[in-house]
C-alpha cells in the first residue's frame, strides 16, 4: 500500500506541476485572447441572462431549464473547496494564492464558456431520449471517432474521480464538521446522508435540478451574509487584507505565528490547484450539467455557465478569503476547514464554528448531488444506460462508506484525477477554438442589440 501512495503522490507531484499549471492558465488565457475577453466584457449580460433563464423554453430540447442546469454546476462547485479548498491555499501558500485563484477564475470564465459551448453543441440524445453531453460527446462528435481512446479517457478519470472528490471526500467533510461542532457519531451522519442522497438521485437530473435550484442559491446568499457580518466587525482590517493578498503574490510571504512562510511558486502552485478544485474550470464538468438544460443556441448556455465561475470563486471564495485574513487566524498554523472555522469562532464567539459546520454541510451535500449526475453520464457514455440504476445506488452507499473511513489517500487520489480529467478537456478546447469562435459571431450577430 506505502508504494501505491508513494506512486499516486509522485504522480499528483508531475501533474500538478509547472506543465499543468502553464496548460490550464495558458488555455484561459488562449481562449480569452481570441474570444476579445467576451466573458470578461460580458458579465453583466451573463447575470440578465441567468435571471432569463429561469423560465422554461417549452421549444427547447433539454430536461432541466439552463437556470437549474447552472444551479446544479454551481452545487458541485460550492463545497468543500470554497471554504477548506481557500484555506489550504492560504495555509501552504500564503495569502498570495488567493490572488491566483482570481487569475484562473478570470481566464477559467473562458475556459467555461468555451467548454459549455462545444458541450451544448455537440450534445446528443441518449437511448432514453435525454440530451446528453460534456467533454467526451464534444470529443468524440467534434474531433471525430478516432479521438474516441480520448473521450473515453475523459469518462473514465471523471467517473472515478467522482467517487472521491464529489461523494466520499465532501461525506467525511460533513461528519468531520458535524461531528466537531455537535458531537455526532460519524455513523449516524453516514446514514442521514445516504437516505438524502438516495432520495435524490434517484430520481435523475430532473429532482436533482429542482434541488438545487431552491437549495443553492438560498446556501449561497446565508454564506455571503453571515461572511459579510465577520467582515462589517472587522471592517478596519479588508484594505489591509487586499494589499497582503496583493503583494504576497509577486513576493514571498515570511514566516509569522504558527505559518511557516511560502514561496512565490507556492502561492502559484496551491492558488491555481486549489482554484480549479473550487470552480471546476478546466475539467469540463459543467458542460455535463449544461448539456442537460433547455436550451436553443450554445452560446447562450456558455453565457450562463461561464458565470458559475465568477460566482464560485470571485465572489464566494475571495468572501471566505478575506473572512480568514481580517480576522487573523491565517497565521495560527491551522489549515482546511479548521482554520476557516476558526475565522468564523474569532469574529462570532459561541456561534461561529456550528454556523460554518451547518453552511458546510449543506454546501458539500448540493456537491455529492451534482457530482453524482456527472459521474453517470461518465459511466453511461462508457456502457450505456443500463449502469443507471446500478451507479446511483452504488454512489448512495460510498456517501455511507466516506463518513466512516480515513480518506487522506482519497483526497490524494481525487485530486490527480483531476488534473487528468483537464488533460484531455483543455485539448478538445483548442482543436474546438474555431468552432467556438464561429458559434460565438453567429450570436452576437443575432443579439447585437440585447
């Protein structure tokens, strides 16, 4: 076993390295460069857009409306990685990773875009008459059939890497969390969840959609306002919070308290990984849920997806950020959850630990749901849908097993997959540019007056 771990942590060495780093900023950048910086320039349009796609197109193929399929995104995003996923930025790299976080968000809205885009145009019909897409159909039907060994690829590093990073790492997140604040036995979380989860997913993406679509947006506005009351009592400390973030980025961060100092690298390195960790872009995740959504045009999808970036990290996890600088706590050597905890317990004494433990909760909970939707349209573009029933009562059982089991190696493992998951996602996006750039004209020549 010590070799099997040995291998995996070289592995996540190589593929979290420089290469992968240059790979996923570099394809941002790329794509922001030949699109004009359209996300960037439109995301004011991209908001009136989400608030227009609430109400179904009943002229549109999809299952969910773009609305739900983007609430969906955003419940496998929101989790773990907004409030553990910034403080392991900050614990191992300093204050300067969060500014890194902005950067792949910045150039991730193109890369979001870009992948909802060629997701949604490339879509298919399933053999039970559901649309279905995301990076393995895009290669597949867009790069042809003897790209195939890649698509499968993809399905194959999604459909495991689901299993850690999307339902047995965000289950021991809940019991760790509930079992700190409250003192409940890791086993009797393990069964609520489960029995949730199953009610859920069960039901496909219809029931996953309607849950997300009330529970997502109503977790994100009480996380925002309870972050907001730890920054409005500690109001002296965010410019000072903003000029450390800013200046740690381009110089090293030196030891004090219990941190033990970074390097620059460091702060690239934990900022970029913790960053595609929270807002997926890059993986091609949320091609799978917007391929899913009523829709008539992809770029109107893309719109909306690029937005689910922006709003994971640029507002929730710079919110969480700053909440553990103006408080202080990012010096006391704590790390993951702990230490946005203890952000939490300095500016809400008695309170604040239970609160993010609840926030947490329900925040990894929306991502096992999300998560579980693409994992099976993994699964199912590899077999068919015949692994249906079998994957979604499999998934209920492994959100039992991850609340009772030690999951360091899995945290490890999920996120190498992750970093293999982008490998062949960010090809298909620079073979597809021209593709994305010709359905990205037709558009805005249609809409040159919205």
């Amino acid at each position: 076993m010590e070799s099997i771990h040995n291998f995996v942590s070289w592995l996540n060495g190589i593929v979290w390295g420089v290469p992968m780093i240059v790979l996923i900023l570099g394809t941002g950048l790329y794509l922001q460069i030949r699109l004009g910086f359209l996300p960037i320039r439109k995301i004011g349009y991209g908001f009136r857009m989400i608030a227009k796609s609430r109400k179904p197109d009943e002229m549109a193929e999809g299952e969910i409306t773009p609305f739900a399929a983007l609430m969906t995104a955003l419940s496998a995003t929101i989790g773990t990685g907004n409030i553990a996923g910034v403080a392991t930025a900050i614990a191992l790299g300093g204050p300067g990773a969060v500014f890194w976080m902005w950067m792949t968000a910045f150039v991730g809205m193109a890369t979001k875009y870009a992948e909802v885009v060629v997701a949604v145009h490339y879509r298919q019909k399933d053999e039970q008459g559901e649309m279905s897409g995301g990076p393995m159909y895009a290669i597949r039907n867009g790069l042809g059939p003897r790209w195939g060994w890649l698509a499968a690829a993809f399905a194959i590093f999604g459909g495991l890497a689901g299993f850690g990073i999307g339902n047995m790492v965000q289950s021991n997140s809940i019991a760790e969390a509930m079992q700190t604040a409250f003192g409940v036995p890791n086993w009797v979380i393990g069964l609520v969840l489960a029995v949730l989860t199953g009610a859920v997913v069960l039901g496909g993406i219809r029931r996953i959609g309607a849950v997300a679509e009330r529970l997502v947006p109503t977790m994100a506005i009480i996380y925002v306002v309870a972050v907001l009351v730890v920054l409005i009592l500690n109001a002296s400390a965010v410019p000072g919070a903003f000029m450390t973030i800013l200046t740690s980025a381009f110089s090293p961060t030196s030891a004090v308290g219990g941190f033990a100092g970074a390097a620059v690298m460091a702060g690239i390195r934990y900022g970029v990984a913790r960053g595609i960790f929270s807002n997926e872009a890059g993986l091609g995740t949320a091609g799978i849920a917007q391929a899913a959504g009523a829709t008539r045009d992809p770029v109107y999808s893309g719109m909306i997806g690029m937005m689910g970036t922006f709003i994971d990290t640029i507002v929730i996890c710079t919110m969480t950020a700053l909440a553990i600088m103006v408080t202080g706590v990012w010096t006391s050597g704590e790390s993951g959850a702990a230490l946005s905890a203890a952000a939490f317990e300095t500016a809400l004494p008695g309170m604040g630990e239970e609160l993010l433990a609840l926030l947490l909760s329900v925040f990894a909970f929306t991502t096992i749901l999300g998560w579980a939707f693409y994992g099976e349209k993994c699964w199912e573009f590899l077999f068919g849908s015949k692994v249906e029933t079998p994957f979604r009562l499999l998934w209920t059982i492994a959100v039992f097993v991850g609340t009772v089991v030690s999951l360091d190696f899995a945290w490890l493992v999920a996120d190498t997959l992750n970093a293999l998951m982008a490998i062949p996602n960010l090809i298909s996006l620079i073979v597809l540019t021209p593709v994305v750039l010709m359905l990205t004209r037709e558009y805005l020549d249609k809409h040159r007056n919205d």
